[in-house]
C-alpha cells in the first residue's frame, strides 16, 4: 500500500499564513560562511570551511507586524496587540503559532510550509523539534512516505537526518550542504540535565573540541516545535534561543500559549467541515442497586420484523460446576429466577416492557435497565470483560460494512501497565497477562456467534480465516534489550529514570508502531486490534483507528481529546486513498465515526468531553451581533476586498433575523442550520457576492450542541442488505442497469494554441484590478473639552483619492505564481501574459497580488471550459455488476430521520441526504408512472478529471407513460445564493459527455435521458 497525498485547502491555506507573512522578503539561496573548523589533530583529514546558513530577515518589524495583521484579519483571527519577539544576537526572531486539529494533518502542512519558505525565499536550513520518540518517529515517516509527493508539487526533495550525539558529524554535513536541510531533533536532548543531554553544550573531543549547539547556531535555522504545550517548560525556552533560530514556528491542537496566532482550525472547525470523524460513545455504567439484585448486563435489544423486540442478556446461571454468567437472546417475561436455577439473587425478576426506541427492559415491577447498563455486583475484571467484548462487537459490525470498501478497521485498547498484557517467567518467555487473556477468550466467542448472523461472502471467508485469536492482537510498548540474550520484554512507558521527565528517551519505543503504518494498514497482515499504554499521548495514531477502549480508571492526566485523537484521522482505503467528503459525499460521516467504549455513561462522557472543548474554544465568539461582523474584511471569489461598516453590519444582522436565521439572542436557528445543510441559505440580498464569506463568519460563533456526540448504545439496524427482489427483478429496472452500467475511460486533447488564445481573450474581456483607497477626512476643530479636541466633520468632508501604485518594491515570480495554481508550464503562462493588451498587463503593478489571483482564476476557467469541450469518453469492455447493490452495506438509527422506507426501491430503506431529497423521493413513491427507481451506490462512479462523480438517482418510468423511461438524476437545490462549487459544475459537464458516449455506441437507447433536477416535477418536464 502506498499512501495517496492530495492538496487539501484548509493545508495550503495554514502554509499561505506563514509564508505570507514575509511578503516582500527578497529570494536568496542561502549565505555563505566560513565554518568553525575546531581543533584539528594532525592526522585528521582538513575540514570543509564553506558553509551556508538561513539567508536573514531584510523586512522591518512594522512590515512584519502589517503582514501579520492581514493574514490574521484573512483568517478571521484577532489582530495581535504587538509581535512576540525574542531578541537573539542584536535582531528580533518572530514566534508564531498555527493550531490545527488532530488528525487533520498537521505534519504535512508544515513539512509542506518548509517546501514553500524554501521555494519563495530560499530559506533552506529548519530544525524540528519533538516532545517524544513516538512523535519523532512519526515525522521522520512523514519524510520518507511524502518525498514522491513533494518531488512532485516541488520538484525537490529535502534532505533530513535525527540529530544523534554520538554522529556529530551529521551536524558538518548539514552545515556544508546549500540543499534544503531538515534537522529532526529531541527535546530531551537540548533541555535535561545529564551527559547525553548536556553534550550538545558541551565541547566535544570527537567534534574537533566544538561544541553542537555553537554549530547550529551559525546557521540560523528555522525551528518548528511540534507540540509545543509538551515541549516548553521555562528551561526548554531559555534553551531554545541557543539555536539563534531566525523565526520559530509552533504547531498543535492545544496550544497553551499562543504566539501571534496566524491560522487555527479547531475541534469545531474540523468537526463541521468533516475533516475529522464522527464520534459515538458505548457507554457501560453500573445502573443503581441496593446490592441485593442478581448480576445482570443488558446488552442490546434486537428489533423484529414482526411482533416485539427481543433483549440480548447476561445473567448468571446455576450449573454443575459452579455460577457462571451466561449470554442468551430472550423475549419479554423472561424469568431470570427460574432460568438461572432458581438463584436467590434472581427472585422476583422477570424481564418485560422491551422498548427499541428507548433502548430499555423493565426488570421486576418497577427497575428501568438500559443498553449498556449492569445491575448487581460488578468488580473491575467484569467491567473490562464487558469493555473488551463490546470493543469487539464493534469492531465485527463496522468490519462486515467497510471490508467490501477495501477499509481495514483497527481497535485500540488503553492500558496501565504491561503486566496487564503481557508478562515473563524467570526465562523471559512471554505468556498472555490477564487481559489479552480476556481479549481472546471474548474474541473467539464473539466471531463464532458473528459467523453464524452472517451469509456467505468474501468478508465471511476472510473473518473465518482469521479465528485464531492470538494472530490478531498486538502490543505496543517500549522495548528492552534482555542482556546477554537476544530476547526483548515489553516495559513501562516510565521507568524510575523517565519518570523525572515525563518524556521517554528510548529511540527504540514504538519502532513498530511508526514504521510499519502501511503494513498495519493492509489486510494481508493479519494484526487489527492493538493494545498500548494509556501514556501514549501526541504522535501516534493511524487513520483506520474505529475503536478506542480505555482500560483503567480515570485521570485528570489524560484528557478525553487527548484519548479519542489517537482515532480521529479520516480512514484510508487498500489503495492510500483517503475517504473523506470529496469522495464520500454526505456518507463521510455514516463511514469514518469512532466509536468510544467508555467505563462511564453517556452523559458523563458528552459532558466531559463538551467541557474540554468550550475550555478549548473560549476565544470564540458566542452570539451573532453587530460586533461579529463590523471592520470584518472580505474577500470574494474574484479577490474583491471590502471592509464591513457598522450600517452594513446591522443590515446582516437584521437581515438574519427577518430570515429566522437567528433568534433574538442571537443564537443560529434549527432552520438556519437545515438551509445550510441544504444548500439553500437566502442571502443574496445582504451582501451580493460574499455569501460565502457571510456564512464563513457565522461558522465561527461557538455551538456546542453542533459539535454532535452519538450513543451507540442506541439500536441500530441493517437495511441496506435487504434488497426487495421483486423491484431489483422488474425488466424496467434491468433494461436500465444493463444500459448504464458499462464503465468509461476518458481522455483530454486539446493544444497549448487553443487554451492561449481562450485566455488572452476572456482576459482582455473580463479582468478587472482595483486602484489601492486611501480615505482622506477633513475636519475642522470646534471646542476643546477635558475629553480632548472636538471635531466637526461636515457632510463633504470625506472624500477618496484613488492612487497609483507604480512602483513594486517586492520582487515577484510572476511566471511562477500564474503556472502554479494554473498547472501550466512557465512557457504558456508566459505567451499568454505577452499577448494580452497592454492596458491589461500593466493592471500588475497597480495591484500585483490581485492581479495574480485574477488572472489565474480567468486562466482556469477557460482551462475547465476545454477540458469540458474536447474531453472524450471511450467504452471499456468493463462493468458494473449487480453485486453493487448487494455490497452496498449501510446502517442508521431507528429514529433516524433521514431514513425513509421504500416501496418502489431496490431497497426496503433509502436514506436521504437532505429535504430536496426527501421531497423527491416522497415524489417518487407517490406517482404511478414511476415503476422502479434506486439510489445509486457510492461505488457507482464516473470518472472524471476533476475526480470521481457518483450520480444520485436512477429511475424507470412505466412505458408509453412518457418519452424518456429511464432517467438518471442529480437532484440539487436553488443555486440562486450559495452556488454549486465550480467543480461540481464541470463533473456534471463531463457525466453528460460519458452517458452521450454511451448513446453514440448504442448502448443506451433514445428512452434515455440524464439531467439535474430539484424536484419531481422539474424531471416530468424532461422526460414528458
């Protein structure tokens, strides 16, 4: 498996806040230096004297401080009051910050802001610095698996090395090479006290009697802290600025001191752009009991086809050989009493009122038990049974959903201590602690019972051939090397040594974890549950983590972010390919959602983690109001820049309310929400063009209740196996499928000549620069009164002065910045900009960045437009086939509002993505033309060369009824405010070429038609 890298815009945006920052700084490659040589021994071969550092900071700090404000203002941050500097040998060294949430890849986005400080400045030599081995590890796989990518987007690769005492000589080659340099370093190895630590201060008789730090420092690196709130105590501060770094840059999820804060996508952020997954907590709580009730453990209620619910149970059983607990599927009045051989415990109570909605079995006369709840006595070791088993239930159901998706799906379990796990006779051979013994006890138990619910298929092969229990679990722990063997033993994560530091210094913890993600990723290994210590905290997790299990008890050292950002990372499929929203449309979440397997309940843990996360966003603000919006700059899609007034801001704001958007303290509405979700907010008329900016704002207002945390201890059911064989089997149905399954491959030809002169043209029509405005106010003084000078500005005092800008200081790449968002070649870029009227191309130095922006913008859409007119789609002799339908495994609640049920589907359910749909699907069902329709499957795709497209809906009508009887729609709703984005646009251009390739081969008949549509009634106009 090779994992597959994208250009996602939260990234580019957080590596366009730090590069923007030096706007105007001169490129230059490095400066040349001569090295300290140190004390050379006689024998020694001569040293190489040239060296190249960090090329310094031309800009003065007041322009500094401006490019900081509009990038800070871009990303709707509170300008910073004054910069935070440290002064390093007579001249400032900036700090700034980025937060982004785990799991949204925060190691890419500055290895990649590296590759463009690089690219537009030169700069060339950057030290990272991490908090722990597991950290580290994880950047230096990073390096390895992005170098392909970055060669790519870059045409380089940097070089990078871990900075080691005992190879100081890495530190002659970093300090030689005029290469972009990456220097990964420990924090232990800088900021402690003892020999390893002091000898990067200390001179060095094997380093020519130097000393390491001396070495770094002439360079000026640029340093990067990953994870700052673990890294910076008061001496590690101190220590920092012995690098003389020319800048420092910090990145987290959970700063606890933030240095001028440039970009930040936070918690909620990640969670409404569905950058990161769902999370749902199974939550297992002992339920109230006077100590006299029998043990039992309410499982699950099973719902039936026909007639009531039934429980999933454990309950303790009389036998020959003693009490055991056993577990059994029952129906109401269910006697525990006389089912467990009439145990004392047990009198009395007997089981009824199943209720599936609730999720609830009343036990005696008046005791409410709930899904997850245990009644009687329950001591820890039963606790972990019930945590470890309920781990594995999850694991199987989401396993026997995502394995036809090509998804391996990995659990989790936190522990204490090893022992727990895994422990050693006198001889160091290993043998199972108490709860691995427990994990494969309760694993067997649980795939022989899956086995049996389950029919034929490639999962259950794959599930048979993977019983053996010992075969699939793992752990994770630092390692120890037994002396005078060739045996390793599994160790705490703190030894009495580390314990001083909290940070481990063994560079051989957690090799296995960080190194072999991709084969732990594959489905040939056979490895899916993993158990590690409880203090494993930033650095590891992996994207296909669904499961989390916690066994032990609480702490106020591990937050619950800090437990369930180990799983978060959106899940990847057998190919590398990420599976999120661009891809899995509004499935993203029903897909990638982490489940937590809590020893506490429900609300417990949504309470707790909701504190943590109002603690963490306490900076946002609360309501909508006049102050949200006023002095807020916008910019649209064409980069027109205008500033909100305070009449403008309470026209939005009135406007809001007039729309129910918000209530009257200023609280976004359920309705605001569902227009949202629906693609179909109002508010054109509050400020045309910057719609999107509008709701960007209204993003940022902190809604805890948005911020959505499942109980999966609610019921859930499987409907989408259950095909309706009577409409799966209508000729109508069949005659469709067998014309629109044939899959297509395209190809784009078009020349340079063409796509030049398209874009000279609309440039000349369409490009539009805007003068730089400098507001002048006259005013005249009136009285002088103890507040100060009064003025009087009259009704024409104020006035513009547009002012031409014709000198550029600031140098630009301009060939460079129009190829790179364009993907053109430096030459076309070039002959476009020379043919394009001079009155046009001198609109550069009145406004060079909006220049840029423009033109790039004007370039690609006449890019899209020949893409769309000269692609061709040639017919593969492969199709879809029906096992599609069949694979095409999804689940939802019973109280799940969008799942509706379905006549006249391939399917009893069909889930619906929003109102449009719901409105027409209802359509469908009601009408008699309509004889068979489907929801199409994800898998469904065409392809496209702005990326896979997945049709929404395919129907056949009742024939002779209308001209067109078999349609294939996509239903999308008003386009009058927030628009399609332009690439959905153009994939729906591309789909209309393939299903046209399709009839020109006459595989599909003239009955055919494709179109997008909003409603029932508009797809009667097309087919009539």
């Amino acid at each position: 498996m090779k994992l597959q890298f994208k250009k996602q815009p939260f990234q580019l945006d957080a590596v366009s806040a730090i590069a923007d920052i030096f706007q105007g700084q001169d490129k230059q490659t490095g400066i040349r230096y001569m090295a300290d040589p140190g004390r050379q021994k006689s024998d020694e071969v001569d040293l190489v004297l040239d060296a190249y550092r960090n090329a310094p900071i031309r800009l003065e700090q007041e322009a500094i401080r401006r490019n900081v404000h509009v990038v800070q203002t871009r990303f709707g941050l509170r300008p910073s009051d004054s910069l935070s500097v440290d002064m390093v040998a007579g001249r400032p060294a900036y700090n700034f910050s980025i937060e982004m949430e785990t799991g949204t890849g925060k190691t890419y986005t500055y290895i990649r802001t590296i590759m463009e400080l690089n690219k537009r400045y030169g700069w060339l030599k950057f030290v990272i610095v991490v908090p722990s081995v597991a950290i580290r590890e994880g950047v230096l796989k990073s390096l390895e698996i992005m170098k392909t990518h970055f060669q790519d987007e870059y045409e380089k690769q940097p070089r990078y090395f871990v900075y080691d005492s005992s190879r100081l000589g890495d530190l002659d080659s970093f300090a030689n090479s005029s290469d972009l340099q990456i220097m990964v370093i420990n924090s232990q190895a800088f900021n402690t006290k003892g020999k390893v630590a002091n000898r990067i201060h200390e001179e060095q008789e094997s380093f020519r009697w130097r000393r390491p730090i001396d070495v770094l420092a002439a360079m000026n690196p640029i340093m990067i802290i990953d994870e700052p709130q673990s890294v910076e105590g008061k001496q590690t501060k101190e220590r920092l600025k012995d690098f003389k770094p020319l800048f420092t840059l910090r990145y987290s999820a959970t700063h606890k001191e933030k240095h001028d804060m440039v970009y930040r996508l936070d918690a909620m952020d990640a969670y409404n752009q569905k950058l990161v997954k769902k999370i749902e907590v199974k939550a297992i709580e002992q339920a109230g009991t006077t100590g006299t009730h029998g043990y039992l453990y309410l499982q699950e209620i099973i719902p039936q086809k026909t007639g009531a619910p039934k429980a999933k149970i454990e309950f303790e059983v009389r036998t020959q050989s003693g009490v055991k607990r056993k577990t059994r599927i029952v129906e109401e009045l269910f006697d525990l009493y006389s089912e467990s051989g009439n145990l004392a415990s047990y009198q009395g109570m007997t089981l009824s009122q199943f209720n599936a909605r609730d999720n609830k079995i009343q036990v005696g006369a008046t005791q409410d038990l709930y899904v997850g709840e245990v009644m009687g006595e329950l001591d820890e070791s039963s606790m972990r049974r019930i945590q470890i088993r309920e781990t594995i239930k999850s694991h199987l159901e989401k396993e026997s959903r995502l394995y036809s998706r090509g998804i391996k799906v990995l659990s989790l379990f936190f522990i204490d201590e090893v022992a727990k796990y895994k422990q050693y006779d006198s001889q160091n051979n290993p043998y199972n602690g108490d709860y691995a013994q427990i994990f494969e006890e309760e694993y067997v138990s649980q795939v022989r019972q899956f086995l049996r619910t389950q029919e034929p298929s490639k999962y259950y092969r794959y599930l048979e051939s993977h019983i053996d229990a010992n075969a699939v679990h793992a752990g994770y722990f630092s390692v120890d090397k037994v002396k005078k063997s060739d045996k390793t033993v599994f160790v705490d994560y703190k030894s009495a040594s580390e314990k001083k530091s909290n940070s481990s210094n063994d560079k051989d913890a957690y090799d296995l974890i960080m190194k072999d993600k991709e084969r732990l990723l594959s489905f040939e290994e056979p490895v899916r549950f993993l158990f590690s210590h409880s203090a494993l905290k930033e650095g590891w997790d992996n994207p296909n983590v669904f499961q989390i299990c916690t066994l032990k008890q609480s702490s106020v050292e591990t937050r619950k972010r800090q437990e369930i950002g180990r799983g978060m990372r959106l899940a990847v499929d057998q190919d590398g390919v990420r599976q999120d929203k661009e891809l899995l449309k509004s499935e993203v979440h029903e897909i990638n959602k982490l489940t937590i397997i809590a020893n506490e309940s429900y609300d417990q843990f949504a309470r707790g983690l909701q504190a943590e996360l109002k603690e963490l966003l306490a900076d946002r603000p609360v309501k909508v109001d006049v102050a949200l919006f006023e002095n807020k700059v916008m910019q649209n899609g064409v980069g027109e820049k205008i500033r909100i007034t305070r009449e403008q801001a309470e026209s939005i704001q009135y406007d809001l309310i007039i729309q129910g958007y918000i209530d009257k303290k200023g609280q976004l509405t359920e309705k605001y929400f569902t227009a949202k979700e629906n693609n179909q907010l109002n508010l054109s008329d509050t400020l045309p063009g910057y719609e999107k900016q509008v709701v960007e704002v209204l993003e940022s207002i902190y809604q805890p209740g948005k911020y959505e945390i499942e109980n999966a201890n609610n019921t859930t059911v499987q409907f989408s196996k259950e095909i309706n064989k009577e409409n799966i089997a209508r000729k109508e149905f069949l005659s469709l499928w067998n014309q629109i399954n044939r899959k297509t491959a395209y190809q784009v030809t078009f020349d340079d000549t063409e796509l030049i002169e398209q874009s000279v043209a609309y440039i000349n029509e369409k490009l539009v620069v805007s003068q730089p405005v400098y507001n002048i106010t006259q005013a005249s003084a009136v009285q002088m009164t103890k507040e100060g000078l009064e003025l009087d500005v009259g009704e024409n005092a104020r006035s513009q002065e547009y002012v031409e800008n014709s000198q550029i200081t600031t140098q630009y790449d301009l060939l460079g910045e129009v190829a790179d968002p364009t993907g053109l070649t430096r030459k076309v870029v070039a002959e476009i900009l020379s043919k394009i009227q001079v009155d046009k191309f001198e609109k550069f130095k009145q406004n060079p960045e909006e220049f840029i922006l423009k033109v790039s913008k004007l370039i690609n859409e006449q890019k899209a437009a020949q893409i769309i007119k000269h692609i061709q789609y040639n017919i593969l002799e492969d199709e879809y086939g029906m096992d599609l339908f069949y694979d095409n495994a999804e689940t939802a609640k019973l109280s799940d509002e969008h799942l509706l049920e379905s006549k006249k589907g391939i399917y009893n359910y069909v889930k619906v993505d929003s109102d449009i749909e719901r409105k027409f699907k209802e359509s469908l069902e009601q009408y008699e033309d309509v004889r068979v329709y489907v929801k199409l499957p994800g898998k469904f795709r065409i392809s496209t060369p702005l990326g896979d497209y997945n049709p929404d809906w395919a129907i056949a009508f009742r024939e002779g009824s209308v001209k067109h009887i078999y349609f294939v729609a996509e239903t999308k709703g008003s386009m009058s405010s927030l628009q399609l984005k332009q690439s959905e646009k153009e994939k729906i251009e591309c789909a209309k070429v393939h299903f046209r390739a399709l009839i020109e081969a006459g595989l599909i008949s003239d009955q055919y038609i494709y179109g997008v549509v909003s409603s029932y009634e508009e797809l009667l106009g097309l087919v009539k």
